[in-house]
C-alpha cells in the first residue's frame, strides 16, 4: 500500500475521539470534526469524511414531544466530543443529557430512561422501526443556517510529525480505496456487512449512499470551509477550544 503497512482497529466513535483528545491515538484515526478542536498533534485528511448533504444526525423522541420539550428532557447522546453533540448544542443551547454508546441510545429512549436521543449512523433511518419520532433533524438546521454547506461529522486524521508526504500517500490510497469502493459498490457492500451490527442490508446500503458522496472522496473547498465554520461557531459559543485543525494540502 505504498509502502505503508496498515493495521486494522475498529471502536466505536466516541471511543477513538477520546483516545485523540488523550493523546492516545494510532498514526491515522477516524474521529469526529469536533474531536479535531481537542487534537492539535492531527492533520485532517481530504478524503473519507462524513458529510450530510442538507441532512445529519437526527433528535428523536416517543409521542409527539417539541424541540422545546426535548431541550427541557434529559437527552441521551452518543458523546460529547461527537459533531452531532456539537451541532445540537448551537442549535439547542446547553440541555441536560447522558453519555451512553450511540447504539443503546434508541432503547434508553423507549423505555423512558432518556427524555429523547441523539441518534447517529444507521438509527437516522431505523428510528420509526423503533417506536421513536423525529423532532429535528441537525442536518436540515445546519444547511439552513450556513446557505447549503455540507454538514461536517466525521473525519480521518493523521499524525502531523509523520510529515506531509506520508500523510499525503495514505490520503491517496484512502482516496483510491473510496473510488474502488463506489465502482464495485456490491463487493464493498460484502465487506461492510461484516460491520453491520446486524442491520439489514438495504437500510446500510441506503446509509452508505447517504453519507459516501463525492465531499467523502475528496472534501473540496465546501468541506473545508464546512469544518472550519462549524468549530468557529463552537469557539464564539465557548464550546471549543481556539485550536483551529490543519487540514492537508490537496494532492
């Protein structure tokens, strides 16, 4: 892989946006852009983000409770160093909410534990399944308010000290390895089962498409500027530190 040798680890978000935010980090790590604030040794990379295109994580909730209502609930969230976290305290302003593991979120909010949730990956489309209602959609927030960017979630960072020509070869082959993904869409589609967490194929397919888009194979000036708008917002609103990441050079 052009002379990199790559080892496979597999955590869920929050896990590996703590483990940044520590220091803890491999040389290349996926991590949220709000975990990007707290990381000051990482480089961005262009290739392999997140990017809802006027849509994103979404609040849900049981019956017909309001935005008002949930801000006043204790809200299950998927982790405080996770974008959606972010975006729903620009949107909401501080609330009440518990940290639990993005998958047990749907089930704390059923069962009256949590008030509502902030539901992110595959639960912004199985969430009806569930029992649960949709009460706003961050995604939809966000494109209102900035005139269309994409909304920024997830990223690839890599260390800084391994220098800009390795960070610049994996960003290729990350790169390539999307390009490859989407021309042979089924046999990617194979592999990614295997990460399921017993989700039905269709409804990963459908997530996939949703959040595997042409930002995702190269971010472009609209994703950085995405980036740098929603961690600028964070740092008016005393959310995030002053930090501001560096994003790698366009290959």
């Amino acid at each position: 892989m052009r002379g990199l040798e790559v080892r496979h680890t597999v955590e869920d978000i929050e896990t590996l946006n703590r483990a940044g935010a520590g220091g803890g980090a491999p040389d290349v790590t996926a991590a949220s852009v709000h975990a990007c604030a707290h990381m000051p040794g990482h480089t961005i990379l262009r290739s392999g983000g997140s990017f809802g295109l006027g849509y994103g994580p979404l609040v849900v909730a049981r019956g017909d409770a309001t935005l008002e209502d949930v801000a006043s609930s204790r809200v299950a969230v998927p982790g405080r160093l996770t974008s959606a976290f972010l975006l729903m305290r620009l949107m909401v302003g501080e609330f009440e909410h518990e940290e639990m593991r993005f998958s047990d979120i749907p089930a704390a909010v059923a069962s009256g534990r949590a008030g509502a949730g902030l539901v992110i990956h595959e639960t912004q489309l199985s969430h009806e399944s569930e029992g649960l209602r949709k009460v706003a959609d961050l995604g939809e927030w966000w494109h209102a308010r900035t005139g269309g960017l994409p909304v920024p979630l997830g990223v690839n960072v890599a260390r800084t000290s391994l220098g800009g020509e390795a960070i610049s070869r994996f960003d290729a082959c990350l790169r390539d390895s999307i390009v490859y993904g989407l021309a042979h869409f089924g046999e990617a589609m194979d592999y990614a089962m295997e990460y399921s967490r017993s989700k039905p194929r269709e409804l990963v397919e459908r997530f996939v498409r949703m959040y595997v888009n042409p930002v995702t194979v190269e971010m472009g000036a609209a994703g950085e500027e995405s980036i740098a708008r929603v961690l600028a917002m964070g740092r008016e609103a005393g959310l995030v530190p002053q930090h501001e990441p560096r994003v790698a050079a366009k290959g």
